[in-house]
C-alpha cells in the first residue's frame, strides 16, 4: 500500500466530464483509503447565476469519493485571456501551500502531448513529485472519416480510458458499481426528490420518461422540433409522462415543451444532480442528447435513446452500461470537434429523423415496461 496523506485529483470538466470519470475515482478512493482526497476542477459562471455550469461539487458532494475540491478559478467565459496567467499563478500558490504527496492525473484522453508535458512541469514545480495517470494515453485519430473509403475507428469510453491509465500505473479497478453508480445517493439527494414530488399535479400513474432536450454544445443538440413530435407519438402510443430535466436556464423552453404536448413534468432547475439521478431511477428510460443528463441516467442504470452529434468519435462519450442505443449518422465532416455548427448546418444532426428516434423509443420501451414497477420517490426515513 502507497503511504499517501494528502492526494491531489485532477479532472477538469462539467456534469458529464465528472460522471464518466466516477468509475476512475473510485479506483483511486480504492488504492488510497486513508488519503484525503482534493479534486483539482474548473466551475464557469456567467453573469446570470441561473445559467452556471454545473461543476463536480454537484455530483462529488456527499458521494465519499473526494474530500475536499479545489477549484481552478472561478471565471466567466466573457474574461479576457489576460486573465488566465494571474489565476494560473494564484494556483500555483494554492497548491504549494497544499504540500501534496502525489498527484493523480484524470484528465481527457483528448488532451495532447504538449498539454500534457506541460501540465507535468507545472506540477511538479509546486512540489508534488508523485503522479500517476499521466501513462498509458491512448493515441486518439484526430482526423476525419470519409464514408464509403475511411470509416472513423471506434474507439473505447472516456470511463474505460481512464481506467485502463491508472491499471498502467498499477492502481487496480474498482469493485462493481452499486445500483446508482457510485454516486451513493443517500436520505438528504431522497428528501430534495420527494419534495420536488410532492409540488407536482397528479399524473395517473403513468410511466415516466426522462427527456435531457438541451447541451452546452449547440453542436449536439437535435432540433427541438423534432425531439417534440417523437415525444408526442411516444404519448400516444405508449400514455407516458415526460420527466425534463436540465438547468435553471432552461425552464421556458422546457414549459413551452410541456405546453405542447400537454402534459409533462419539469425537472429543469428544480432539482439538484443528485436528486435528478434519485427521479431517474423511478424513469422507464431516458431520450435525449448527448449531455450530461443522459450520464446521469446511464449511471442509475437507465436505458438511454441518445442523439449523438458526429462531432466527435464513435464510443468515446457514448453512455456506461448496456441496453442503450445510441443514433449517429455517418457524415463527410466526422471529427470536427466543433462546439457550434455553423459550416455544415448541423448536417449529421439533421440526418437523424423522427421515425428513427421513435422506432428506437418503442423498443426499448416494449422490452422494459411489461411486468415492470418504477418507484417514484417516496418520504425518506426521518423525513
């Protein structure tokens, strides 16, 4: 057993960067049990505090997987670059009063070599000369596939990635998951649902669906017109009732959703993470983007009908676990690693129909309704 006191994570990214990286972080909770454990993380805040980014304290706090976070500034989107040497001093002075023992390195697949080089020089400027992760880094096709002549190679999760780095570094794998994915939902995450619950208009009983409609990539959206009309035949065939969930930011449009199909239940800003996953867990299954939402979903075992945009490579951001499908369309411009579109007009999104979608929908929903019970969040003991 490595002597560890005090251990540093590094892992930067939102709701989804943090949720595909749970099985990693339990890996390393697994090899340093008695370290206290700070996670090294970014949070983005705009103006409006309703349209934050949701950051790795939403989902880590209260999950005993880290103890502490440390974030890399809290900076708006609208700064000037100017700004970005100043907070990467005030870190470097953090961390060396930090006096960490070691440094895990969790950080994207993506990230290049000269990121990564000069991520280890910085490190080890502020005195933590043990770090592991930083091995084993897959070599990543960062060009485009052609249909027909040169097919993009498919390539592992992010989650399996990082674990396979840190099995390198001799850090093992972590045990088997429990039912919510190592999130260790507990009786507070319970009490914010059952609240939440208690505030809605009585549904019938009726199954629910959980619909992730938006991202912070318009690039992976799929038209909301369309995503409208699949959940409409959806309620006409199967009398489902649609869960949405999102941010605070997203409440209109999530009320002229509802509106439309006339019916419908708005998760959007009125939940936490945690207690997002806790409603999840009470869903059929979940239909939407490729968000953070539908990690969500994936990690308390729900099956997903995922939209994916091609912007990226085919399995690397695809949901944990099984019995989910996921939609691609096959485009010239694959890989393009675009936020937004605008060159190509959304083409691999737009590929994607309606019919498509539906037919995936139905089933999934005829192998997982019959004979099946889903629990909606009762009162917690206590409560």
């Amino acid at each position: 057993m490595i002597s560890i006191k005090r251990l540093l994570v590094f892992r930067l990214g939102f709701l989804g960067d943090t949720l595909v990286a749970l099985p990693a972080l339990a890996a390393v909770r697994s090899a340093f049990p008695q370290a206290t454990i700070t996670l090294l993380c970014d949070r983005v805040q705009h103006g409006d505090a309703q349209h934050n980014q949701t950051w790795a304290g939403d989902v880590l706090e209260g999950s005993g997987l880290v103890d502490d976070f440390l974030v890399l500034g809290k900076h708006n989107r609208s700064q000037s670059a100017m700004s970005q040497p100043m907070r990467e001093v005030r870190l470097w002075q953090r961390l060396r009063r930090g006096r960490f023992d070691g440094l895990v390195y969790l950080e994207h697949n993506r990230r290049s070599r000269w990121q990564r080089v000069r991520d280890l020089f910085f490190f080890r400027s502020t005195g933590i000369s043990r770090i592991w992760g930083l091995r084993g880094y897959p070599s990543l096709p960062r060009g485009r596939g052609v249909p027909g002549r040169m097919a993009l190679v498919r390539v592992e999760r992010e989650g399996t990635l990082l674990l396979r780095r840190l099995e390198r570094e001799g850090l093992g794998v972590p045990v088997q998951p429990s039912a919510d994915g190592w999130l260790s939902l507990n009786t507070c995450d319970e009490l914010e649902a059952y609240r939440w619950r208690r505030t809605l208009a009585i549904d019938g009983g009726r199954p629910w669906v959980a619909i992730g409609p938006f991202s912070n990539m318009p690039a992976k959206v799929w038209p909301h017109e369309r995503l409208i009309e699949a959940v409409g035949t959806l309620i006409r065939r199967f009398d489902v009732q649609p869960v949405v969930f999102g941010g605070a930011g997203d409440r209109d449009g999530v009320l002229d959703m509802t509106r439309r199909w006339g019916r419908g239940h708005v998760a959007a800003g009125g939940l936490g993470v945690r207690a997002s996953a806790v409603v999840m867990r009470g869903c059929a299954m979940y239909l939407g983007n490729d968000t953070g939402a539908m990690h969500l979903a994936a990690c308390v075992g729900l099956p997903c009908v995922a939209v994916f945009s091609s912007r990226d490579l085919p399995g690397l951001w695809e949901p944990t676990g099984v019995g989910h499908t996921v939609l691609r369309s096959d485009v010239p411009c694959a890989n393009c690693q675009l936020t937004s579109c605008h060159e190509h007009a959304m083409r691999c999104m737009k590929e994607i129909g309606v019919a498509r979608v539906v037919e995936a929908c139905e089933r999934t929903l005829s192998r997982v309704l019959p004979g099946r019970e889903y629990p909606l969040p009762v009162v917690p003991s206590g409560a």
